[in-house]
C-alpha cells in the first residue's frame, strides 16, 4: 500500500472546487438510492436534481455539469429518459457517468445497459464485479443487484469495457479498481459496514458524477471519487453500533472532511 501526495493534493483540490461551485449534477436513478445519494452530493457540496421526466430531461442536462444514468428501478419511460438526457450530455459535453445497476440479473437489464454504452459512450461506469462481468460476457451471476464476484475477478473484463468505451470503468467493492487505457489504478480505502447499508455503489457513482463536474480528467474524477467514499466509509465506521447511525455518519464524514483526513487515510496504488 502506497499513499501518494501528488493524489491527495488532486483529491483536495477536487473537494474545495466543489465546495466552491455546487456544481448541479443531474441523476436519472432509482427510487431505492434517490434520497440516500441526493444528500451524499449535498453533504459534500455539489448540487442534485433527480428529474426524470422525457418532457424536462433534456433541458435539466442541458444546465447540469454531469449526468448520472442508474438503472436500478427501470422502466420503459425511463429508459427513454435516459436516452433523451444521454444525447443531450453528448451534444453539450457533459460528461456521463452510467451505473447499470443489476446487469446480468435479468435480460432486459442487460439489454438496457449495453444499449447506453454503445449509444452514449459514459466517460465513467462505475459498477460492481458481477455486472461488469455481465456487460462483456452473456455471464449470469449476480445475486439480484449484488455482486457474486470480487473486483480483481473482473479486472480483465474492466479492461475490456474500458478499451470499448474509450472511458473509465470503474469495479467497485473491498478493493476499487479504476481502469483505462491499459492501466489500473486500486484504492484501498473503506470499511465493511459501507455493505449493510443500501445504497453505496450508488452513491460512489453520484459523487463520481460530481468529480467529472470539476476535474476533466475521468480517471482522476473517477479514482478521486471512491478514494473520497472509502475514507468517508472509514470514518463514519468509527464506534458505531449498526447502519442506521453508520448512514448519519456518513453524510456527516463528507460535510466535515478535512484535507487532513485525505492525507492521513490515502490508500492507492497507482499503476
């Protein structure tokens, strides 16, 4: 384990930037995450709107710095949001970040996610082992919306996905793995508890959304993104007796996160 001070200036800087611009990211996400997620960008500075409407999706991306596609709860008219929103962030440059939620676990999931890679081309996927396994195989191992696999299993199917989508993809869980262009990136930072409480992956996805917002590197947005989550993770687990308090910890760690913090926690390994 290496901590790297050329990472945690990057990190820092990213954190005041959004602190200082609220940037407004735009979700298309599920009913399960949507409060959960909606105050994670709150506590850490940037600013949420969750619309999800065809007659409105367009226009919202069109002022939003990043868009965020998770298909957790899908729908047809949602799917057609999707589209609607993903067109309108490529026509303006705003860059996309895709959770495919559940990919693999039914046909339709699978269908729907692969269709928004080929059509929108996310600068970030953020996604768990199984489902990235899921988006370059016809692999069914899921367990509905968790993963059956560990991030290094899927290493070489991330960066196959990445080489397809000339993006980042990132396999979150113990140990995240970003990868793009040939090279991986690990953060090692979080804690156990972050898997009891629903929501998480979805959450790194959102504040990944934010880092694109202000860094126009993704695979910084990206790495910077889950070492921000981890250490937060971290430090919310504190002495805390369950999930419920663990979640309040949370969003508090990221309102209060310190430069300190980031320096002190850092744990990446850079290829």
């Amino acid at each position: 384990m290496e901590t790297n001070d050329h990472r945690a200036d990057s990190i820092w800087a990213d954190v005041e930037r959004i602190r200082a611009e609220a940037p407004l990211v735009h979700n298309i996400t599920n009913y399960v995450v949507m409060n959960v997620t909606a105050n994670a960008l709150l506590a850490l500075g940037a600013s949420p709107v969750m619309a999800h409407a065809e007659e409105e999706v367009a226009e919202m991306t069109a002022i939003a710095r990043a868009l965020v596609i998770n298909i957790g709860t899908l729908s047809a008219p949602w799917v057609a949001a999707m589209f609607q929103a993903g067109g309108a962030a490529r026509r303006g440059g705003v860059p996309i970040v895709l959770d495919p939620v559940g990919a693999g676990a039914t046909a339709f999931r699978t269908a729907t996610a692969r269709r928004l890679l080929d059509e929108l081309a996310p600068a970030i996927v953020r996604a768990n082992a199984s489902e990235i396994r899921a988006l370059v195989s016809d692999e069914r191992a899921t367990r509905g919306v968790d993963s059956a696999h560990s991030p290094e299993d899927a290493a070489g199917a991330a960066g196959v996905l990445a080489s397809q989508t000339h993006g980042v993809v990132v396999a979150s869980g113990a140990v995240d793995l970003i990868s793009s262009g040939g090279a991986v990136t690990r953060v090692l930072n979080g804690h156990p508890m972050m898997a009891k409480v629903t929501g998480m992956g979805c959450t790194a996805s959102a504040l990944a959304g934010a880092f694109a917002a202000v860094n126009p590197s993704a695979r910084d947005a990206a790495v910077n993104a889950m070492a921000v989550m981890g250490i937060a993770g971290e430090l919310a687990a504190e002495g805390v007796p369950g999930p419920g308090t663990f979640l309040t910890r949370f969003l508090d760690a990221l309102y209060l996160l310190s430069e300190s913090d980031i320096r002190g926690r850092l744990k990446v390994r850079e290829p």
